[in-house]
C-alpha cells in the first residue's frame, strides 16, 4: 500500500473519531449544566415543589388583591331585623311580643285561666263538702284538694306563659261553686265524680279550642305549649275519673261500699 494511501485512510478515521466525541458531547449537554465543574442539574422532586409553591403564592395574590377591591356590604338580615321587628318606643308595650302572637290568642289564653280557675274552686267546695264532720270522706276530700291544687297550677302555667309571650293577664269573675254535693238517687261520691268527669271533658275541649286559636294564628310555640303542658295530662285525667266513675257505679253509690272507695282514695299515693 502507498504512503497517500495510509494518509488518507489515517484522516478519515481521526474525523470519524472527532465526529462521534462531538455527537456524545451534544447529547450531553442538555441533561447538566456545569459551572467551574460543579453541576447545577435540579432533581425532578425539586422541580415539582418550587412549582407548585410559585403556584400557591399566585393564587393567594390574586385572592388578596380581590379581597382589598371588594367593598364590605352589611348583613342583609340585620338590616331586614330592623326593619320587619323595631323595638317600640312605647312602654306600654311589650318588648317581648312577636308578631304571630296574636290579640285573639292573648284573650284565648285569658278565658282558659278564668277556666281552670272556676274548675278549681268547686274542687275546693267539693273538698269542703266532704271533708264536714257529718260527711266525713277524708279520701274524698284529700283527692278533691289535690284536684283543685292542680287546676290552681294550671292557671298559673298559663299566666306565665302570657306574661312570657307579652301578652297582659286580665283576671275574670269566677262563679260561686255549689255548697252540696248530695244527690238523693246517686249519693254523694258519684254525683261529685261524674260532676267531675263533665268538668274534665269541658276542660279539654277548652284547651282544643284554644290549640285551634293559636293554629289559626301560626304561632307554633303556642301550640307546642298547650300540647306539651297541658292536653296530655288533661286526657290523662279524663281517664282516671272516668275509673272511678265506672267503680263507683260498679261498687254502689250508698252505704259501706262508698266507705271502702273512700279508703281506697285515702290510702292512694
């Protein structure tokens, strides 16, 4: 082989060499970047936390800069509070009143006080009657004063009740009881305990009639009340006379029979 022939064939692989060491070189210099030989290429981890945090910084920004632009408007409820329910000058008036509180359910709640009222002093009478030395039904009279005690309470849950909603309580005439309660057919005992039952259904229908006012009324707190206070235990005690009644009438009317009745009432807790 010739000399121009090694040199030739010595140049082209010393190009090829330099060709491939600049291929490598450009492959590799995309992936790190030095400095004074140090390498600056950050970890993918890195990258991903640094965005992320340029990403909360731009949202919270951009919420601030939207907060100090708006400008702060009033509750809407206060101002309606104070338009729709104003507190009255006049110190006639009730402070605590609410709107559905009406006039007609103010004197509802009047005339079933004047009720449990009238309820409870013929209880008391009847309490007197047989409490008498020639009577002398000591169960008899305890029941009946225990009977006009409660109907006394009564009254006094609904005046409460009146005063707490800013109604007035205006106190009625109550009629004078009857003195005797001897019945020539019937005697004494069941005369005064279907008396009873009359007074005891009467006084249900009342409170009936005056769930119907505060309905009529929309006031639901009202209606809550007289369900929850006083139409169970009045339909509880409808009940109950309605035993004795039904025993009385059972037993008989006169004689020792309402004697061990009597005993009965006077040993019941």
């Amino acid at each position: 082989m010739s000399t121009a022939t090694l040199m030739a064939s010595s140049l082209a692989a010393a190009g090829a060499s330099a060709a491939a060491s600049r291929t490598r070189a450009s492959v590799a210099i995309p992936s790190q970047r030095s400095v004074a030989g140090v390498s600056l290429r950050a970890p993918a981890a890195r990258v991903n936390k640094i965005s992320a945090s340029r990403l909360v910084v731009t949202r919270a920004a951009a919420d601030t800069e939207k907060a100090s632009t708006s400008v702060a408007k009033p509750f809407e409820g206060i101002m309606e509070a104070k338009t729709s329910f104003p507190v009255s000058d006049n110190r006639s008036e009730s402070f605590a009143r609410t709107s559905h509180f009406s006039k007609s359910c103010e004197q509802a709640i009047n005339e079933q006080i004047n009720i449990e009222y009238n309820i409870s002093y013929i209880y008391h009478a009847m309490y007197a009657y047989f409490a008498r030395d020639n009577v002398y039904l000591p169960g008899l009279a305890k029941h009946f004063q225990h009977e006009s005690g409660e109907e006394r309470e009564h009254a006094e849950l609904l005046m409460n009740y009146q005063i707490m909603r800013g109604g007035r309580v205006e106190l009625q005439a109550i009629m004078p009881p009857q003195v005797d309660f001897d019945h020539p057919e019937k005697g004494d005992a069941l005369y005064a305990f279907e008396l009873s039952l009359s007074l005891e259904k009467l006084n249900n229908d009342r409170l009936l009639i005056l769930h119907g006012v505060a309905d009529e009324a929309n006031d639901a707190n009202m209606m809550d009340f007289i369900e929850g206070e006083l139409l169970m235990d009045q339909v509880k005690s409808v009940q109950k006379v309605a035993e004795y009644v039904s025993a009385l009438r059972r037993m008989g009317s006169k004689g020792d029979a309402v004697w061990h009745f009597d005993q009965m009432m006077l040993n019941k807790d």
